[in-house]
C-alpha cells in the first residue's frame, strides 16, 4: 500500500456540512474517506470521459478515411428529415 499524505482542501460551507453529515449519519467514517470515495469517483469518471473520447476520436477518424462519395447538403438535408419524422413517430407511439 502507498503511504498517505495529509493535505489541506478548502470547501463550501454546504459542501462541508454534507460531508459532515454523511459521517454523522455513518455513511463515511470519516471525513477523510469521504473525499477518497469522492477522488475514485472523480478518478473513475475521468476515465469514462477518456474512453468516451476515445470512441469518439476512433468514430471521426474513420469517417475521414470512409471510401464513400460525401453527401451533397440536400441528401444530408433530406437524411435529417427522415430521422426527425421517424423520432417523432416513435414518441408518439411512447
């Protein structure tokens, strides 16, 4: 296991009051835990939005290398037409 360091955070009252709170109430035993679960969370989103990004920059890069014709702005047009008349369908039968 790493060793830990004690650091210093400055918070919102609202935000410290939760805190608080949560260990009060025994969520966390302590307000230290607290912000740890709060670092893995942050840490885990981090991630996700990295994975995300990464799908997303895999997505463009294809596209920039499709073989196929670009559309014209009227097919584009069109295309976007349909999708919103078939969503709009779709919600109506919900």
């Amino acid at each position: 296991m790493q060793s830990a360091e004690k650091i210093s955070i400055t918070m919102t009252p609202e935000q410290l009051r939760a805190v608080r709170e949560s260990v009060a109430a025994g969520e966390y035993a302590s307000t230290s835990e607290v912000v740890r679960d709060a670092v893995r969370l942050w840490q885990c989103r981090r991630q996700e939005d990295a994975e995300r990004l990464d799908v997303i920059h895999a997505r463009i890069r294809r596209s920039l290398h499709d073989p196929r014709p670009a559309l014209s702005l009227e097919e584009v047009d069109g295309n976007l037409t349909a999708l919103f008349a078939e969503a709009r369908k779709d919600r109506g039968r919900a």
